[in-house]
C-alpha cells in the first residue's frame, strides 16, 4: 500500500523502470504503475528523460496512445524513498507479442483483415505524435498494448505505450537502440544518420510483416546482425500483390522511397481492407503444453541462459486433433514457449528464415542443424557445421557428417534454445502429466569464458599524444561467440574509438583490437591520474570480463603572459593577464620592482595569484611616483618591472615605463606667468598714471592760485573810485574770464582726483617690491627667476624667464 494504490503484483521490469499491477482506491479501478528504478533516482539525465516521457504522453490525446492518469513521486514496496511514477489503466491482455504468441503456438496465422486493422491503428497514432512533432523510435510488439473490441472480426484494439524514447522532432539526434528493437531499426537509424518520422513507419512495416507472414522480415537480434543486413532487399511474400506492394514501399531503404507520412501508410492500410483477402487454411492442432518453467540460472558457452525444464504435459479430458504424427517444444529464458508440429522428414534448423524453423538469435548459425526422421518413430540430429555446435544433453554432437539419435526424452540445445520432440500418438494414449526433464549445466558459473589481457595495466599520455592500447581476448568456452570489445571511463580526459565490430572467436581461439587513445590538448588534458576498465561484452550488454586500466596524464606547465599598456601615466593602472594553458592549476608571485626606488605600486608590489588550467586572470597593478616637480618642460620617464615567478628556476619579466607628471602643468605655468606679467604691466602703468595724475593736479591747482591772485588784484582795483565806466568794465570783464578758467581748472581738477581714486581702488594689495621700488635689470632678472623655477626631484634646476 503506497498513497491511494494497493499493489498486487509486480508486472514486470525494464532498463528504467518497474511495473506493477495496482489498485487505484479512490477510482475504484486498475491500473499499472510505472516507478523508476531508485538506483538511477540520482541520476538527472535518467529522471530528465522519464519526466519527458510523462509530459510526452500527457502531451498526446489519441484513442491509440496509453493515457495517464496520474503521476508523481510515490514510494512501492521494497523501496526505501519515494520515486518518480505515471499510472495508466491495466490492461489484462497484455501485449502483441504475447497475443502474436498465441497464435504461433496453434500454428495458426493472425487474420489479414485483423493485422491490417491493428496496423492502422498503430499508423493512426504514430501520425499523431508525428503531427506534434514527436518521434516514437520504439515500435514493437512489446510496445503495443492490447485492449478488448466489441467487434467478433477484431477483438483486440491497439495502445501505443513505452514513450521512454521518444524525442521531439528539432532535437533528435543519433540515438541508442534498445537490444530488442534491433529487427525493427529503420537504415538510417543503424547507420546514425537523420532521423525522421520514415523511421517510425519502417518499423511499423516490419510489424506488419511479422503480423502477415508469421516471422520477421530479416534474421536480426544485434548491431552486427543489422549491418549485414543493411543493404539486402526485402524478402519476397506469398502475400497478395497489394500487401506486398505495401511491405516493399513501408520498408524501401532509403526514407524517401517509403510512405511519404504515417498518413499516408494508414491510407493504404485502409484501402487494402477494402479488399477481401483470404485468409491460409489453419491446420488443425494440439493444445499447447503447460508454461516453460524457469530455474536457477547456469553458465552456458558465453551466454548465462537459464535450466529450463521442458515438460510435456497433456489434458486427457481434451479431444486431440492429429495435424501431425510429432510435435516439437522449444524453450527460451526470453522468449514465450513455442510448438511446432513436425509434419516433413526433413526439418532444418537456423537463424536465417528460409529454414524451416528460425532461431532468429545470434548464438544460433544461419543454417545450423537437419532433423530427420527415422524408421521406428525415431528422430535424429545432423550439425551443419555450426559455430556453436549442437547439443544432446550436454553432450556436444562430434561428427558433422554423421547424423546423432536424439531420443523424446532428451533435451536438445542450439544456442540458447532447449528442444525436445513428442510422439502424439504416445501423448494422446498417455493423456497424464510426464515429469520435467531438467537440463543440466553445462559449465560452472564460477568458470572464466574468456580471457581479457592488456597491452599495458598502465599508460602515460602527455596532453596531445596519442598511444594504442591493445586488448587481447581469448575464447575459453566451449562455443564460438561474438564479443563487443570496448574502454570505458567517466570524465577521460582522452577520445577513443570503441571498435564498432563485434570480435568473433571459435572454441580457444584468440583476437584482439586496438583502441587508439589520444589525450586532450594544452588545458582540456588535465593532469592526474584515471582509472578506466576494458570491458568484454555480449550483445544483449552481459559484461563477461573486465580488467583495469591506470590512465596517467602528467603536468605541464604553459604560461602564456601580458602587460597591457607597458607604458603608463603617473597614477593610471597596467593590468597583468595570466593564461594558464597548462593542464594543472598553477599559483604565480608577481613582483613589481623599479631600479631606482622612484615608484610606488599599489595595492601592494608583491602578490600571489592561483590560476585554473585553462583560465585567463587578468591582476590591475597601479603606478605611482614617490615625489612629483612642481613643473617639467618635457616628459620624465621612470622604468619598473613586473616579474611572474612560477617556480624557484623559472620567471617571466614584463617591462614598463611610467611618465611622471608635474603638479603645475606647463600650460597652466605659462598662463599664470603670462597673468603675473599683466599684472605687473597693471601695476606700473597704474602707478605711472598716478604720477602723472597727481603732476597734472598740481600745475591746475598752482594755475589756479595764481588766478586767484590774480583776482585779489582786479577786486582791489575795481574799489579804486576813480575808475573810469570803460575801464571798470574791461576789470569787470577780465574777473569774469578769470572766475569762468577758475572754474574749468577746479572741474578738471575733479576728473582727475575721480581717476586717480579708480586706480587706486584696481590696487588694493600692496604691489611687488620691485614694482615699489626701482630695481636694477640684473635684480629684477633674478626675481623672475625665484618665481619661474620649477625644483626637479633630482635637483636639477630647469629656469624660465618671462
């Protein structure tokens, strides 16, 4: 009990995740309930991709597509936190496989009008996600869910569910291929070019032909299978010809030859209904015997498959229809059983589909073993000359040209099938359970398969080198075997290429590949040491064996370093950049000096800096002068040094030069001197102005003492009473003349005392002794040297004269 549901069963498990069969109590109905694995709740990418694919099928509203019900974090049985989850409504039925199965172990073929009906539906709903941009990439019969019709032609009605793969049209790159899904792989996919909604349709067209004719199209189950296939036509059908047409046209190999749209696929699908095909006479047949039933697992060849116990197991109570005198059961660890009724004397057995009965696994050769019939209702086995060779209880079949006696009761193994043949007329007069027939071990699980040896257990690479490790398999096991080769490490900081080709080795035979291992250049091939592991696999992704591999990646140092600007201004800023192009972090001293103890370096002349691999710092260093002159006729230059010290035996030296600058500038000095020289113009033109000012006043005030004297005179001799009238008048009119001058010299007077006071109020300071007082040129000439004298630092005195 987890939330609202109550688990009952556990339904099965995938790469990602675990179904379980579940009661929803607050809807009062079933449901399944896909969680995530807590072992990979921590990993981002995973919990990324399984939140895409609930807003992916949130995203998608056709009857076709699962639809969820509800999802969030929810904490199942066994677990210890709570996971990521989606529900969606149980559907009993399970699956097109187990449904195609079904049909298989009757010999029986799905209907025509039934497959092209499913098909459609499934087109329907890809053209749907298609129309929202979104790509399935998984389509198979795994994938397909089954649901009840109430129409007795077509009982069954296709789901599409399982969208872990699915990616948006404008993302989707080069994806991986679940190892199921190998068979329904479109071309371009295997290859690893663009991929398109064509990639889906090609899928659904082999799971047209695998609804048609009862068999894939091509023999694939791994990565090399579908190579070899890449380029072989597509298999001829007994089909009707529009059926065919449809298979040919939906599987073309290049995406553009194919239906132009699911659209389009559905339309066809469509018009073939329209026709009336006639579906192939079933023969008649026995019921199926009980499940396979599995036990513990056990070593076999270079594959872990399982003991399975064959059993042929009867209901007397059932009427036996006779299509055959010998029925064949055949078990897989993942496969449903099958039953195959023997109705030829000559059966051949292999992974290629013209055989009479296809092992479609890579374990299995393409023409591997013949049955034959023989007198006495017996049957007996001849190996084709197989890779894996043929087994009859363990006990491997040792001449090829002569035929082995396989009796009912012992157990047959081709690959990772167990075969055992029954006599139906013995079942039918002995209508009771006969006990399982265990199959025994082959080899221990505690033996080696195969050897992995190194080149080298450890390598040294410096930055941008390149070095072969080659890695050495030998083939321990009783069978040859194809085995995936590959190096693998998180966070390397080399590139490799995995070989792409499997290594196919007989019985105790040995081969090997070489992986070219190149370190990353200047800063990206970080120093340190890295484990990694070279892994022997299967194709299905069983590791076999593993051996480790020490990756040293030594330290070099590359200081790549600045000075920007080397020459500055008094006071400005130099800035120091350092790019550590090295592939380690390095901490460097600097050290601003100059010779002459002149400069000041702030915030401080000595620091240490750490600088990442790969990482440009820039430190700002600003420049001063200790002592500054008041003013300079042309630039001082002082030289300083900035040292970069990495290592006691190794530095790096920067050289720069700073411009000392004046406190007073020059243009600044030469406006003040010419200022002070007005000034002193000023003052000597005022007081000479004074001069003749107060001289002018002088002579009009003397002037006009002496009319006033002159007046005194006239008034005295106007008294005289013996004055003519004439004469009277001629005194009279000179004391007016007189009066009239008086007046003007006092008026001038005036102006000129108003002009003197204006002067006088221009110079309110006392003006400079030499303006006071006469002075002598060769005084006054070193008076201008005191004003105009700039003192140097070094005391060299530089004079100007005005």
């Amino acid at each position: 009990m987890a939330g609202n549901y109550y688990f009952t069963t556990l339904l099965g498990e995938g790469s990602t995740g675990t179904v379980y069969r579940a009661w929803d109590l607050d809807n009062n109905q079933e449901v399944a309930l896909k969680v995530l694995h807590e072992r990979l709740a921590a990993q981002t990418a995973v919990v990324e991709q399984f939140q895409t694919e609930i807003a992916t099928l949130r995203q998608l509203n056709h009857p076709h597509i699962i639809s969820i019900l509800d999802s969030g974090t929810i904490q199942p049985p066994n677990a210890t936190i709570p996971l990521p989850y989606f529900a969606t409504l149980y559907r009993p039925l399970g699956n097109l496989r187990d449904y195609l199965n079904s049909y298989h172990e009757h010999q029986k073929r799905l209907p025509v009008a039934q497959a092209l009906t499913l098909a459609r539906q499934i087109a329907d709903a890809l053209a749907h996600a298609h129309a929202q941009n979104i790509l399935h990439l998984d389509v198979k019969p795994e994938n397909i869910l089954l649901k009840e019709a109430k129409d007795p032609d077509n009982p069954v009605t296709a789901v599409l569910t399982d969208f872990g793969l699915s990616h948006h049209l404008r993302t989707v790159t080069r994806l991986r291929i679940q190892p199921g899904s190998w068979p329904y792989a479109a071309p371009e996919r295997v290859e690893g070019l663009a991929i398109s909604p064509h990639s889906d349709t090609y899928a659904l067209t082999v799971l047209l032909h695998l609804m048609l004719v009862g068999q894939l199209p091509y023999p694939i189950t791994s990565q090399a299978d579908a190579y070899e296939y890449l380029e072989a036509p597509v298999p001829p059908t007994s089909l009707p010809a529009p059926l065919n047409a449809i298979i040919q046209q939906g599987m073309a190999k290049q995406p553009a030859h194919r239906y132009p749209a699911a659209v389009a696929l559905s339309a066809a699908l469509a018009a073939a209904l329209s026709h009336p095909f006639t579906d192939p006479e079933p023969p008649a047949t026995l019921p199926p015997p009980e499940p396979v039933q599995l036990a513990k697992t056990v070593a076999l060849a270079e594959k872990t498959f399982a003991t399975i116990e064959v059993g042929n197991r009867i209901d007397t109570a059932q009427t036996w229809q006779k299509p055959s005198e010998y029925r064949l059961l055949i078990a897989h660890e993942d496969e449903r059983d099958r039953i195959v009724y023997l109705d030829k004397g000559l059966i051949r057995i292999g992974r290629h589909p013209s055989n009479d009965i296809c092992l479609n696994n890579e374990y299995v050769s393409a023409y591997h073993a013949v049955l034959e019939r023989t007198p006495g209702r017996k049957w007996q086995v001849l190996d084709k000359g197989s890779d894996n060779r043929t087994y009859i209880d363990d006990n491997p079949l040792q001449d090829s040209d002569q035929p082995t006696p396989w009796e009912s009761k012992q157990t047959l193994r081709i690959g990772p099938y167990f075969l055992q043949w029954q006599d139906v007329a013995h079942l039918q007069k002995n209508g009771h359970d006969q006990p399982s027939i265990p199959i025994p071990r082959t080899t221990s699980p505690d033996d080696a398969l195969v050897e992995l040896t190194l080149s080298a257990a450890k390598l040294e690479l410096k930055p941008g080198q390149t070095a072969v490790l080659t890695l050495s398999v030998k083939n321990k096991s009783h069978a040859s075997g194809h085995y995936h080769l590959s190096l693998e490490g998180s966070d390397l900081p080399v590139t490799w290429q995995n070989p792409t080709e499997p290594l196919k080795l007989l019985t105790n035979a040995t081969g090997s590949v070489d992986i070219p291992l190149t370190a990353l250049p200047g800063s990206a091939g970080r120093a340190g040491q890295y484990p990694c592991k070279a892994v022997v696999r299967l194709s299905d992704g069983t590791i076999l064996t593993d051996d480790t591999l020490q990756l040293t990646i030594p330290a070099e140092a590359r200081l790549v370093a600045d000075m920007h600007p080397s020459y500055v201004l008094d006071g400005a800023t130099t800035q120091i950049r350092l790019d550590n192009q090295g592939n380690t972090p390095q901490t460097y001293r600097l050290l601003a000096r100059d010779s002459a103890d002149k400069l000041l370096f702030y915030p401080n002349p000595e620091r240490v800096v750490t600088v990442q691999n790969g990482v440009s710092l820039a430190e700002n260093c600003e420049v001063r002068a200790k002592r500054r002159p008041i003013i300079l006729l042309k630039p001082k230059i002082l030289p300083f040094t900035i040292q970069i010290i990495s290592s006691p035996d190794k530095e790096e030296t920067k050289n720069g030069q700073l411009e000392v600058l004046p406190r007073l500038p020059l243009l600044a000095a030469l406006i003040i001197l010419a200022l002070l020289g007005g000034l002193i113009w000023a003052w000597q033109w005022a007081s000479a102005r004074d001069a003749e000012l107060n001289s002018a006043i002088e002579t009009l005030q003397e002037e006009k003492a002496q009319q006033q004297s002159e007046e005194d005179d006239l008034r005295q001799q106007l008294a005289n009473p013996n004055l003519t009238e004439a004469q009277r008048n001629d005194l009279l009119a000179t004391r007016t003349a007189l009066e009239q001058s008086g007046r003007d010299k006092d008026e001038e007077i005036k102006k000129l005392t108003a002009e003197k006071d204006q002067l006088n109020s221009l110079a309110t300071n006392k003006p400079p002794e030499f303006v006071q007082k006469p002075k002598t040129e060769a005084e006054q000439d070193q008076l201008y040297q005191t004003v105009v004298t700039a003192s140097d630092p070094d005391g060299d005195p530089t004079t100007v004269k005005a």
